[in-house]
C-alpha cells in the first residue's frame, strides 16, 4: 500500500462525497412539482445516461495514470486545443461550484441561526471555511483522506434513516395521479431530465486527482461504476420515500426531505436532516477544495500554466494550486450572485462530459493494444448514446445558460494562444 495515496474505499467515499451536496434535499419537491409521481422515471432516465457516461470515464480513466480526468481525455483524443478549452473549463466550472457550495453552507447556516445571515457574517463565514479547507489541504492527502471519509459517513447517514424509517410509511396512493392534473404536460419530461441530472454532477470529479490513488488505472474504473449504483439507489429510495409520504404536498415545500422527515419522525426528523444539510454541504465543500486545485495542476503539469504552478510543499500538496484556487473562489464568493454562477457551471459540465464520450472510439482506434482495466459493452454503441443523449439535454437548457456556458470556453482561447506561442518561443 502506498503511503498517503487514497485506496479503493476511499477513493469510493470521495466519489460519492463529489457527488451527494445540497441539491439533493431540494430534488423531491422541484421534481414533484414538474411531473408528479412519474419523476421517478425521469430519474431512472437519468442514471441510465449518467451510467452510460460513467462508463466512458471507467474506459478512459483505465488507460491514463495522470490528473486531469477530462481534460487528459480530451488532449489525447483530439489534441492540444480542445483539451485546453476543457481542461480551462473545468477549472473555473469547479472554482465556480467551489464557491457555490461555501455560499451554501454560510446560508444553511444562516437558516439556522438568523443572526448569522447577513451579507457581512456570510462573507466571513466563507472566509473562516476557506481559509481552513486550505490549511487542510496544505497538508497533504493524508489529512483530507481521514477528514474527507469521516464528513462522507456522516453526510450519508440522515438519508439511510430517513429511508429506513420512510419505506415503512409509504402510501401508495400518493403516487396516483401519476401527473399533475392527470395529464403529462408535453415537454415536462425535458424540463425533469435537466433538474434531476444536475443532481449527480460531480461523478468525473474522481477522475482529476488520479496520482494521488493507488493504482488508479485498476481501482478508478470500478470505483465509479460502485459510486454511481450507490448514489442512485439512495437518489431513487430517497424521491420514493418522500412522495409516499407527503405525496403531491411534496410540491408545495421548500424544505422536501426536512418535512417528510418531520412528519414521521417529528422534531428529532426536522433536527436530523436539517443538521444533514450543514453536513452534507460541508463534506461537499471539503471535497471541492481538494479536486479544485488538481484541475489546476492538470494544466499546469502539461505546460498550459506557469511552471511555477506545479511546486509542491512538503508534505506533496500543489501549494500554488491551492493558494490560487482558493483566492479566486473566494473572490467569487463575496459576489453571491448564485443564480449567474449555477447558470455557467450547469452547461459548461457538459464540456467534460461530451469530449470524454467522444474520446472511447478515438482511443479503441489509436490504442488498441493498450490493457484496458474495463471495456464498455457493444462497441460504440454506448458512447454514441451518451452523446447523443447529452445533445438533447443541452436543448432543453435556457438559451442564457448555453450563452454563459459557451462564453467561459470563448474565454479561454486567447489564453490558450498566449500559452502556446510563449512555449514555441521557449
């Protein structure tokens, strides 16, 4: 075993912390409201696609032993500038998150204890987490590992009370009319895919740090693959209990999973899961804070950032990274503007997930004797699914959302040329 590298069941607790956050305690509410009881087909749906991604992430993931997740992906299958334009987005996709979440946790808090959620204590709460999610990480995988696997235990808990004790107070006749008013509403399905799909962003966040595992080319691919099935029976067991319970008052909530609770289980329900959101937000953040930095040194190992970039402390932390990361996502923070931020990471997420898909025939065809620690089913069948898949999620976005999404990747060319003409001059 490799001293300080994460092993298979850590690297599964990791996966499952980048992915579980705060959207799914609003999930139920937003999805009954859009397309009652039948969105428990909707988010069959979308584990279906998102299983389909995952395992071109298993396929890519097995041939490549560096950081980087996508962004490796895209630069060996289609070269320098789009793994460029990739790799650029998934960092700022993930410094924007980053602060989401720390935003997030300070208004959580601030629901909590009113007299914490002023503008002012949310910019210092962010500040203090920061700050700590920093020193935390300047200290190594070691330290993140023990504190990383405890937040994701603990975050996981108040879902498998909430269904141990909802599957026993389900009735099923809160799943009748299966729509709103009786009837499917054309283009809800759509709107329902979109919503719900964003609940499992953060699956190809196992991908980026995959030095830091032990032997990533073998445990990266089945890690993913146990992550999703576990994060979708919870998603799906969760959206079952919820409806079974409150039925079509589910929609008329914003606090779904909390009420439900309270319900069967009164004030120890409410304290539980509101406890579980703080929690589940935290763990997340503390999850972000780490992957963050790795996004930045993808770029900066491959030549694509200052060398500088690359330094590492003593106890094997990308210092640099850390500190630059940090500052912007802090920086980020105080704007508090979230919808703006949640409208360009939504589409840019995309940008990750398409080129990776796109990557396995591509890769099958340039290296076909390389081992393969998994190999999808049925040719290229899957991938082509995936894509095609994704496509049309993307039309069911705002026209403002690709435009914003877009626009980060239009960013990104100039300082791609600037990168690239001072290394030909080098």
């Amino acid at each position: 075993m490799s001293k300080g590298k994460m092993g298979f069941w850590t690297i599964v607790l990791f996966g499952i912390n980048s992915i579980i956050g705060s959207g799914i305690f609003l999930l139920p509410n937003n999805a009954m409201s859009i397309i009652g009881p039948a969105s428990l087909g909707v988010l069959l749906f979308d584990m279906l696609l998102v299983l389909a991604m995952t395992f071109c992430f298993a396929e890519a993931s097995g041939l490549f032993k560096d950081n980087g997740g996508p962004y490796i992906y895209a630069k060996e299958a289609f070269g320098n500038f789009i793994g460029y334009e990739v790799g650029f987005l998934t960092w700022i996709t993930r410094i924007i998150a980053f602060s989401t979440m720390g935003v997030g946790f300070a208004t959580a808090l601030g629901g909590i204890m009113p007299e914490l959620s002023t503008p002012l204590m949310k910019n210092i709460i962010v500040t203090v987490i920061f700050a700590l999610l920093a020193v935390m990480n300047l200290f190594g995988v070691q330290l993140f590992k023990v504190i990383q696997n405890m937040a994701t235990v603990a975050k996981i808990l108040p879902f498998v009370l909430f269904i141990g004790m909802g599957v026993f107070f389900i009735d099923s006749a809160n799943f009748t009319p299966l729509f709103p008013g009786g009837e499917y509403t054309p283009g809800s399905f759509g709107t329902a895919a979109v919503m719900l799909f964003f609940t499992f962003t953060g699956f190809e966040s196992i991908a980026v740090a995959a030095s830091e595992m032990e032997n990533p080319q073998k445990n990266l691919p089945k890690a993913i693959l146990v992550v999703i099935c576990i994060v979708a029976a919870i998603y799906f067991m969760l959206l079952a209990c919820a409806i079974g319970i409150m039925g079509y008052d589910l929609a008329n909530t914003t606090v779904p999973v909390q009420e439900a609770f309270g319900r069967i289980a009164g004030s120890f329900g409410v304290g539980i899961v509101a406890s579980g959101t703080l929690v589940s937000i935290g763990a997340l953040c503390i999850s972000s804070s780490f992957v963050t930095p790795y996004s930045c040194l993808a770029l900066a190992e491959k030549g694509m950032l200052p060398a500088a970039m690359t330094k590492r402390n003593r106890f094997n932390a990308p210092y640099w990274c850390i500190i630059a990361s940090t500052v912007i996502a802090l920086l980020i923070a105080y704007t508090g503007s979230f919808t703006f931020l949640a409208s360009i990471s939504v589409v840019s997420r995309f940008s990750q997930y398409i080129p990776t898909c796109l990557s396995i025939p591509v890769f099958r065809k340039k290296m076909p004797d390389v081992p393969r620690a998994f190999k999808i089913p049925f040719g290229p069948v899957i991938p082509v699914i995936a894509v095609l898949t994704s496509l049309w999620l993307l039309a069911q976005a705002k026209p403002q959302q690709l435009i914003m999404g877009l626009g980060a990747a239009v960013i990104a060319v100039p300082f791609y040329y600037f990168v690239y003409k001072n290394k030909k001059e080098e």
